[in-house]
C-alpha cells in the first residue's frame, strides 16, 4: 500500500490540464502551421510576380526617358534633361536617375529628396528586392551617346506589402475565431459526457444505488465506460 501510494503522490501532484486547454492548443498548432505554409507560399510568389512587374515597368520608364532625352543629350543641355527628368520622376514613381557618357562617365545625376519614414523604408525595399537599376542605351548603333540607369521609389512594392499585412491579419483573426469555435464544440462534445459519467458515479458512490447506468454518447470511447 505504501509503494502504491508512493506512485500515486506524483499524479495527483500533477498540474491539472483542461481537455479544452489541450484540443485548443492542438488546433492552434495545426491552424498556425498550415496559415504560415500557405502565407510564405503566397508571399514568394507574389513577391516575384511583383518583382518582375516592377522591372518591366522601369525599364519602360528608362526606354522612353532615353528617347525622349536623347536631343537634350545630343546637344549637351543638362537644364532640359533635368526638367525632363523632374517631370517624369513623380508620375514614374523614380527615386533616382544617372545619366552616363559614351566613356561611362556620370553627366547628371537626380535624386528625388526622400520624404517620410514610410518612403525612406519603401525604397530600402526596392533596393533589397529589384537591386539591379533599369537601364536603356541612348541614341542608337553604332556610336551611343551614352547610358541611363534608374531606380523607382519603391511606392508600389510599400503599398503591397502593407495590404499583404493587413490580409494575413485578417486572415489570423478568421483563423483564430474558427478555432476558438471549433474547439469550443469539440471540447463540449468532449467533456460534457464525461462530466456527466463523473457526476453520476459520484452519486452512485453516495447513494449506493449500483443499477443507475449512464446514458450513451456519441463519442465510442466515452460511451464505452
């Protein structure tokens, strides 16, 4: 008996678990397990599609800002390419523009001054995704009067990223109401049976009316005691 009791001192010292605390916590598992597969899948995937979007799209803004450049280039007027650049530059969403010579030397240089925190973090984000510059050749072959190379302000790419949070929040709160529900009425399917088999045991106990018999559920396990 005292070796029986030696064994039983630790389970009932025990801390005591709730079967809904652990149908809860299992679901949330599954639950955050397959939202961040198909998040991250959904993601990189975008993200490249963005990417590449991104690209073409500076790289049209480079072939039209060569070919309209190209008689400012020509005639070696900086005052008109620069206003053609100041133009194109908010419409075009260009952070920067470096316009080369035919030797690869910088012959201007645009840098849109860098607003609020959210579009200094914008083209941080350009820079780590796009990297490379947009680049066209100015003027044709076979002697080029030189290279224009840009990098665009990141404002599309900040704009996606900031709609793709607020739908994976979205998508975790839905989640969570699912679970909480779902794991509401699995517990109770769980419990209530169980709760009912220990209720009426106890008065079995009391009163010592050993017919009394428990009524079936619908779960085998339980239904089986």
């Amino acid at each position: 008996p005292d070796a029986a009791r030696t064994e039983a001192e630790p389970l009932m010292q025990a801390p005591k678990i709730r079967v809904a605390s652990i149908v809860r916590q299992a679901q949330w598992r599954v639950a955050a397990f397959s939202l961040a597969c198909v998040s991250l899948l959904l993601a990189m995937t975008s993200l490249l599609a963005l990417r590449e979007y991104e690209l073409r799209t500076m790289e049209l803004a480079a072939r039209s800002l060569a070919l309209a450049g190209e008689p400012a280039i020509r005639f070696n007027d900086r005052p008109a390419m620069l206003e053609l650049i100041e133009q194109l530059a908010g419409p075009a969403q260009l952070a920067e523009v470096v316009v080369s010579d035919p030797r690869n030397q910088v012959w201007l240089r645009f840098e849109r001054p860098v607003g609020d925190p959210a579009d200094r973090w914008a083209r941080r984000l350009e820079r780590w995704l796009v990297g490379a510059p947009a680049s066209a050749q100015i003027g044709g072959e076979p002697k080029a009067l030189g290279r224009i190379a840009l990098h665009s302000d990141g404002g599309t790419l900040m704009r996606y990223a900031l709609w793709a949070a607020l739908s994976l929040a979205l998508c975790v709160g839905a989640s969570a109401l699912v679970v909480i529900w779902h794991s509401r009425r699995l517990a109770a399917a769980i419990v209530t049976p169980i709760s009912a088999l220990a209720r009426l045991t106890r008065q079995v106990r009391e009163s010592r009316t050993f017919e009394r018999r428990a009524a079936h559920t619908a779960v085998a396990e339980v239904d089986a005691l």
